[in-house]
C-alpha cells in the first residue's frame, strides 16, 4: 500500500497543471509565483482583504512571472520580498522567457514590465500600503497587458 501512494505522488508531481507554466514550456519548475512577506499581498498565513490594500488594487501585484528560480510547482516556497531582487529580468525575482516580464495586479489585470522600469517602483508596487504615488504610464516602462499569449520570445 506504501509503494502505491508514493507511486501515486510520484505522478502527480510529474504532472503539473499547464497553468503553472508558461506556454509551451515542460518539466515540473512553476514560472508563476507569490511574493510573500509583511507587506506584500501574501502576509503570510492571514490573508489581505480589499480593505486592507491602500495603494489600490490597480497598483499592487498579486503574482509575478519568474523564469530562473527553479521552483517545483509542488513546493511549498515562493519569492521572499525581503530576499529577492527588485531588478526586472533578474532570475530571482521578476523575469521571464518573454521580452518583457508580466505580472498580476489585485484588480485582475495583467501588466508587463520594462527593464527600465527603477526598481525601486517594482517594489513599491510589491507592497499593499506603502503610500508610493505611482503614475500609470507607458514612460514609467509599465503597461496594461491585453493578451499575454502575443508577447514576443526573449531569445538568449
């Protein structure tokens, strides 16, 4: 009985749902990942309501595309705010196989990120009640992502 639950397992670690990764992409490494720490959307075991988000739902990211930490969908970690590179294209942090990195906002949108885009507004857009007055603007080297499927590839 032992050897067929670990058979079991075994399997459904080899099988990771589509949504973990990008398009196109194989292998059992998630490219889709919370930042979690005190400040950001993902506390820790308490969850963030609505309420709590005073930068705005529009200005706070939930998820972050990630191509280089090497995360097994099945692993219980993700980014660590206070650990992780605010550089875009970094592999631990914001990065993707894509030319430009995209991310989730709490609002639902998705957004891609240029890698001229300061790092310091990349982290206050991590945190939910910073107060950072951010400007929506394609020169802030942030824009609204219509659809991600039609991003061109970054190639090596």
């Amino acid at each position: 009985m032992h050897m067929a639950v670990t058979h079991r397992l075994t399997l459904a670690m080899e099988r990771m749902p589509k949504i973990y990764r990008f398009p196109g992409e194989h292998g059992p490494t998630t490219n889709y990942l919370a930042v979690v720490g005190p400040e950001t959307a993902w506390p820790g075991r308490a969850t963030v309501t609505g309420d709590e988000v005073k930068d705005g739902k529009s200005n706070t990211i939930l998820i972050v595309e990630n191509q280089g930490a090497g995360i097994h969908w099945m692993e219980p970690r993700d980014l660590s705010f206070a650990d992780m590179d605010f550089t875009i294209g970094s592999p631990q942090g914001l990065s993707s196989k894509y030319v430009d990195p995209a991310v989730v906002m709490m609002d639902g949108r998705i957004r891609r990120f240029e890698k001229r885009l300061p790092a310091d507004v990349f982290r206050a857009m991590l945190t939910i009640n910073g107060g950072e007055c951010l400007v929506d603007d394609e020169a802030a080297g942030w824009h609204l992502l219509p659809d991600g499927r039609q991003r061109p590839i970054r190639v090596p």
